[in-house]
C-alpha cells in the first residue's frame, strides 16, 4: 500500500512538473512575453523620450512669451514691427552646412539678417 502511494505521489510531482515547464502559462510562455515585454521596451523608450521633450515645450508655450516669439519666427517667419528683415539670395543653401570643429559655421553668408 505504502508503494503504491510513493508511486502515485511521484506521478502527480511528475505532471505538476510538467505543467510548470510545458503547460498553458508555464515558463516557455513566460520566456516568450518577456522576449515581447523586452521588445515593447525598446519600441516605447524613444517615444517617451519625445513625450517628455513635447511636455516641456508645452509647459514653455504656456508659460512664456519667448517660446511663441521663436515658434512664430521659425515656422512662419514672424518679424517684429520695430525690426529690419534683410534677405540674402542663395543663402538657404549655405545655412545647411555643418558647423566647423570649433562649432561655429563657416564662413559664408548668413540666411537672413535680422536688426532692431
């Protein structure tokens, strides 16, 4: 009788066993959504970056004048009433070049020149 119930524990140890290694939700499946937790990672890590960088400038356009003054200049080309736009011909080409090592640009013409 004793044998018996040994062998029958030893079988049930046995498909727990197997359960834990091969079964619905054993630890192949928890080595593949670890590979796919890992994977989605990687994919979110720069998206939250840029998140982070638009929260911040979102902040600064609530916040502060001079964002909108840049925004305003960069994209649509804004120029104060008490300022002189100058327009230099040719000057968009120059203005893509890299900057030398001592990051300043070469020389060259400036894309436009704005005075007060």
């Amino acid at each position: 009788m004793l044998k018996w119930l040994a062998m029958v524990l030893v079988v049930l140890v046995a498909l727990l066993q197997y359960r834990l290694w091969f079964g619905v939700g054993g630890l192949g499946e928890f080595v593949e959504v670890r590979d796919r937790v890992d994977a989605l990672e990687a994919q979110n890590r720069p998206l939250r970056a840029r998140n982070a960088r638009l929260a911040a400038e979102v902040v600064d356009l609530k916040t502060g004048l001079d964002a909108i003054e840049e925004r305003a200049r960069s994209d649509i080309g804004m120029v104060r009433s008490d300022e002189q736009f100058y327009w230099v011909p040719g000057a968009a080409v120059e203005a893509t070049r890299q900057p030398a090592e001592g990051g300043l640009p070469e020389t060259g013409p400036l894309p436009a020149e704005v005075g007060r």
